[in-house]
C-alpha cells in the first residue's frame, strides 16, 4: 500500500488515515482515496496552483531586500585627432528600499495570498475526499438496483412459469399469461438497465484511481443511521461559519484586497531608498590615470502628478475591495443556506430509512397474503405482479436511502470544514469483509 501523496500538506498527513500510516489494513474505500491521491490529474494541478500561489510572498519580500547588480563595460573609440583608444570597466550597484509604504503593503498582500493558495489547495483536498466518496456511493447504489432488478426479474419468472403451467391445464385464461410475459419483459429490460448502470458507474471509479478498481465492498446492515446531535442548527451553523474553507478562502481575497487598495493609496507617499555603487575603470588612452569611484547616496522621491493614474488604480483596488465583500456576504448566506438544507436532509434520511424499512415488511405481507389470493382465484395475476414490484421497489429505495445519509453526512462534514480522510477510514469500519462481485 502505497502512502499518502507528499504533495499533501502536513496538516492533512496528521489528520492520518490507515493507508497512510500503516499501522492497519486499509479499507477498499481508503485504497481509492490513496489511489485518487496518487492519480488524480485535479488534486495535482490544485497542488500546482498552489505552489504558484505561495510565490506571492518571497516576490512581494524581494522588493524590500536589498538589490545587487554587477554591471560591465567594454568601449572602444575612434577620433579624427586623438586616434583610436578603448577602456574597461566594471560596477558593482547596490540598492536598498529605506521606505515605501506601497511595498510594505504589497508584502502583506502577498501573506494573505501565499495564505490563501493553501486554503484553496485544502478545498480541493475536501472535494477528493468527497469525490472518491460520491463516486464509491455510487456503485454501491448502481450494485443496489442490480441486485433488486435481477431478484425481481427471478421473482416474475417463477410467477410465469407458475402462469404457463395453469394455462396449460385450463386452470386461467391466456390473458394472465401475457401479463406476466409483459411484466417478465419489461423486468429484463429494467435489469438490462441496471447492468448498464453499473458499469457507467464503474467508469467513473476507474477514472478517480487512474486504473480499473473493483475493490468495492458492501454496507453493512447494521450501520448506524441517526439524526445529527444537537437537533437545533445554530451550533452547527455556528461552526461552518468558523471552520468552513470557502469562507476562508473569501477572508483571504478580502484581506488581499485590502492590502492592494492600501498599496494603491500609497501610491501619492513618498519613497526614500538608498543607493551605493563600486566603480572601478581602465583606459589606454595617454595621461588619463584610471581609478575607482564609489558613492554612496539617499534618494528621496515625492509623487506629484501622474496624469491621474494612482487615483485611478486606488478606486479600481476599492471597487474589488468592494467586490470581494459581496463575494464573501454570497458565499456566507450559501453556507447557511447549504448547511440547513444538509441538517435537515440528513433528518429526512433518518426518518425515510425507517419508513421504508416498515415498507418492506408491509410489501412482504401484501406479496404473501396476494399470492394466496392468486391461489385460490379471488386476486388475479396482475395483483401478484404489482405486489413483487413494489416489493422489490421498497428493498431497493431503503437500500438507496441508507447510502443517500452517508452521502449527505459528508458533504455536511464538508460543509463545516471539518471533512477528512479519518472520516473515510470510519466508514470503511462499515463496509462488509467481503468483496462485492460488480
């Protein structure tokens, strides 16, 4: 098993997964993490991004480093009454920024940036995680819809078998029979379906491991599926409003902004920097002595004028200041409107799963009570068709609706910010020992 990709930061490493640390047998689920980790072109160009986005910062603390330029000259001249004489000479400049508040500006803009490409970096981690997740769901799910179209389809037909018998001995008309012939059809092509499904489904794992990945093992029966705790959102809501990464991220843009309107202001201030130079120089010609120059000089500048262009730059950098808080008020209200959605999804998961557990031992009685009446003339077989469907319907949709939790329950966890790889390594507590033959 292969370890967590290093392009992940240290903060994601300690959160630690058991693929990553070794110290147990890693589930199917985290082995598609650990593949995605490794494979996936969107984690590795969001890794890219933000190594180039840490860059802000030591370009922006260059410009109030010292400057050290060597410089080098060769000359040759040809005059009508001196002749013809060439000379050397070599400068060594140095130039350092004593003050300029536009820079210091900048070198905090280029923080809250360097900052920012890590929060953005981290985002992206999230939506691994919430990727492989979704994308292992969905197999389970598409395993789900096989599995209850294939029952189904063996359930029609020993119904039409049963049919064609008692139309052979007279017992009922060759209308029963071709409404179970149709009911048969249509289940084949329902199974037909789901196989199709399934391996669309397989496809999209495939893609996120970046090679064929069939290790997808089952939930187990016995998972837990409960309301979240508290029931009231505003402990909730108070978290994602602390902890989610979209919200953080907007922080940085607002901060950046800030920085770039403060360093846009501080274009009318003045500047002082210091200037030192080395000059060092060699002639042929006759009686000029060559000899060294050094000087040393503070230069004070004063922006006076400048045909309104530092007045423009300000109000562009205050109308995206602006930009960016608007930015900021969307992503908050969609949090909020997003996080209660997700509390009360995952109420209506709760509660659906249970309904639809009852429904399934209601579709057990009504297939068995139906089939007696088949048997002994007083339903028809129509009746009989319809309560295995809906039987088999119920099996499908509880099955469905447990996976439905789990995947809310994550995109909440991503929601308040708190979504990593420990999750999946729980989850994967959860999954059957044994592999689910797709």
């Amino acid at each position: 098993m292969k370890r967590l990709s290093p392009l992940f930061r240290p903060a994601l490493l300690a959160l630690g997964i058991s693929c990553a640390s070794g110290a147990v047998q890693a589930g199917s689920l985290a082995e598609l993490f650990d593949l995605a980790v490794s494979n996936d072109p969107q984690i590795r160009s969001a890794a890219a991004a933000m190594r180039a986005g840490q860059e802000a910062l030591p370009q922006a603390r260059s410009q109030l480093l010292p400057n050290l330029q060597l410089g080098a000259d060769s000359t040759w001249t040809d005059t009508e009454n001196s002749g013809s004489f060439d000379s050397e000479g070599v400068t060594l400049s140095l130039n350092q920024s004593v003050f300029s508040a536009a820079r210091w500006y900048n070198l905090r803009r280029g923080e809250a940036l360097s900052r920012q490409a890590e929060l953005v970096f981290d985002q992206a981690q999230q939506t691994l995680i919430l990727r492989s997740v979704s994308a292992y769901l969905d197999v389970l799910r598409a395993m789900n819809n096989l599995e209850s179209a294939l029952a189904e389809e063996r359930a029609i037909k020993r119904q039409l078998d049963q049919v064609n018998a008692q139309f052979e001995v007279g017992l009922i008309a060759i209308t029963d029979v071709q409404e179970a012939q149709a009911s048969y059809d249509n289940s084949v092509v329902r199974r037909i379906e789901a196989e199709g499904d399934l391996d669309n489904s397989y496809e999209a794992l495939d893609r996120l491991a970046g090679k064929p990945f069939r290790d997808v093992t089952k939930l187990k029966a016995d998972y837990p599926i409960e309301p979240p705790q508290p029931a009231a959102p505003e402990p909730w809501l108070e978290k994602a409003w602390q902890n989610n990464l979209g919200l953080q991220v907007a922080d940085s843009s607002i901060e950046a902004a800030r920085r770039s309107a403060q360093s846009a202001r501080a274009g009318h201030y003045p500047t002082l920097d210091l200037n030192a130079s080395y000059d060092t120089d060699t002639s042929n010609i006759s009686g000029f002595d060559s000899g060294d120059t050094s000087t040393v000089a503070l230069s004070f500048n004063l922006p006076l004028y400048q045909g309104g262009l530092t007045s423009s730059q300000s109000r562009e950098a205050e109308a995206l200041l602006d930009q960016a808080m608007q930015d900021r008020q969307d992503t908050l209200l969609a949090v909020t409107q997003q996080t209660r959605s997700l509390l009360r999804n995952l109420r209506t998961n709760v509660e659906s799963v249970k309904a639809r557990a009852q429904s399934i031992r209601s579709g057990e009685t009504a297939l068995e009570a139906t089939q007696e009446g088949f048997n002994v003339g007083t339903r028809n077989v129509v009746d009989v068709l319809n309560a295995e469907r809906n039987l088999y319907a119920a099996r499908r949709d509880h099955a469905n609706a447990r996976l439905d939790y789990i995947a809310n329950l994550f995109s909440l966890k991503q929601q308040l910010g708190t979504l990593n790889p420990g999750d999946l390594a729980t989850l994967d507590k959860w999954l059957e020992a044994e592999i689910a033959n797709g």
